[in-house]
C-alpha cells in the first residue's frame, strides 16, 4: 500500500477530460506538491490550463494526449502515464458531453454519440484503471454520473441513459473493488452553472463547479462511496422516484 499524502492516495493526479471546469477544480484542490497529468484532446493547446494547476502548487504538469472516443488507444495511453510518471493517486474521469437531443431522436448516430462518449469510453477506461490501481494496492477513482441518470427525465433521455448506465456500472465496479485498497467515488451532481450547460436557464439548487469540487475531495479525504452535489439532490432526488410519470414526463428539461 502507497503512503497516503493529505488524505489522498500517493501518486500522480490524472484528469481525463483536461479542460473540463469541474475537473479542473478538484486537481486545483488536490495539486500541491503533486505530478497532475491532464489528458485531452488538442494536448497541444492546454497552456492556460497548465499555467492554473502550477499555481496551485504541481511539482509537475504534464498534458497527454487523449481521445475519448477512441478506445483502442486507452490501455496504452495508461501504461505510457505510469511509465513515465509513476503510480496513480488519484484519476478523476470528467469528460462528457451533453450532446443534442433533438438531434439524437431524429438520428442514432448522433444517439450513439453521446453513449459512446459517456458511456461505452467511461467503462473501457474504468475497467483498465480499475486493474492497473488493483495491482497497485490502493488509488482512487472519480466517476461522474449525475442526477439526470438516477431518474432518467424525457428531456434529455439519452444523456441521462448515459449517466444511468454510468452510474450502475460505477456502483457495481466500486463493489467489486471493495477490500482491494482501490476507493471509487460515485458523484451525482445536479445542475452546475458552466460550460455544459451554457445558454441554459439555471435549475432550482443549481451548483458552481468550485462547490462541486469541495463536495468531491471531502468525499475522497473520507473515502466515501457517494456524494452527490449539492447534498440537497439527495432527498430531492430519492423523493422523485414517487413522482407520478404523467408529471415526470412533463419536466422541461
Ligand atoms: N455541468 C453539469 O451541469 C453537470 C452535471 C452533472 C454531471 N456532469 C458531469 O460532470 C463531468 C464534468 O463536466 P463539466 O461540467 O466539467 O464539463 P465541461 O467543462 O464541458 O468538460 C467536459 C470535457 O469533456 C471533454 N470531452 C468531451 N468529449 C471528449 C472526448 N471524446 N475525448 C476527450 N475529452 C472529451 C471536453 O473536452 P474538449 O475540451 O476537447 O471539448 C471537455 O473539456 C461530465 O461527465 C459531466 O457529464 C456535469
């Protein structure tokens, strides 16, 4: 087992999705004295991203390159992170799209799209780190699922299928690493005022990313299985699944 560093696991902080505003809150929190890898598409162009977690105090920031969609590459983008800059503390997996939802119930490319990217790339990611982090003894794993997949609204059903489907293989891979030293943290956030959700009006207990980020590293210091953000969504959300559908279905979004 690695020395654990203010309670975080030892080792890099890797962020997948390296420009994502959520993301880049939780490896601000967690960078002091720490080797931060940002993985993102476009590595090239990560400079203001890069020059933002030195400040927070990195030893070193290192940008990959790294395709979501493309998973063919995952296993040794991985092993090419760990050759070079040593064991995984803590790998935090915020990428995502929202994806159009007109567009992906008039055409299942577009559909699959969005599956694809939050679902299908997330678990090909998950399943190798989950066994490189077993052999390591310890590390911690962030995953992001959101309340939109814990009841799934007409609105945007096929992101919330996504995160559903996210959210179930999350909860079921964190079982499965139980007593392996690894620590899985499921995050259900709800509305967060950003990027995603630009041009949107915010909804009731809407978050900013930096309230996210407080939420998940307390979780990870904790080592807690779950959080959602913010905590009101819990109640919110448990009290949703009574509901009726004819008034579910009617949710604007
Ligand atoms: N914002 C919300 O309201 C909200 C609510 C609940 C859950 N979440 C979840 O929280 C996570 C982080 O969201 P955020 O708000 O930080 O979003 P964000 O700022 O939009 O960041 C998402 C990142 O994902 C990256 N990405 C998308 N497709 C990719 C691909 N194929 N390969 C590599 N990177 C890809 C984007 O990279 P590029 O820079 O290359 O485009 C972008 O930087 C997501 O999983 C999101 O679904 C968000």
């Amino acid at each position: 087992m690695g020395v654990r560093a203010e309670g975080v696991d030892a080792g890099a902080i890797v962020l997948f999705g390296g420009r994502s505003e959520i993301g880049l809150e939780i490896v601000r929190r967690l960078a002091d004295g720490r080797v931060v890898v940002l993985a993102a598409r476009r590595s090239g162009d990560l400079e203001r991203e890069r020059a933002e977690v030195v400040r927070a105090g990195a030893t070193g920031v290192h940008c990959v390159e790294f395709d979501a969609d493309d998973m063919a590459s995952h296993e040794s983008m991985l092993e090419k992170i760990t050759a070079e800059h040593g064991r995984i503390g803590v790998a935090v997996l915020a990428f995502g799209v929202l994806g159009d939802q007109g567009r992906a119930e008039r055409e299942p490319e577009a559909a699959l799209a969005v599956l694809r990217t939050d679902f299908l790339a997330q678990v090909s990611l998950l399943t190798i780190l989950a066994n490189m982090l077993r052999a390591q003894g310890d590390g911690q794993l962030v995953v992001f699922g959101s309340v939109a997949g814990f009841r799934v609204r007409r609105a945007n059903y096929v992101y919330g299928s996504g995160k559903a489907g996210l959210d179930g293989f999350a909860t079921g891979l964190a079982d499965a690493l139980h007593g392996t030293g690894v620590h899985l943290l499921l995050v259900r956030a709800g509305f967060v005022i950003g990027r995603m959700t630009e041009g949107m009006d915010p909804a009731p207990f809407s978050v900013t990313p930096g309230r996210v980020a407080d939420t998940v590293v307390a979780a990870l210091r904790a080592r807690r299985p779950l959080a959602w953000a913010p905590p009101m969504m819990r109640p919110i959300y448990f009290a949703s699944r009574f509901v009726p559908r004819a008034i579910w279905r009617k949710l604007p979004r």
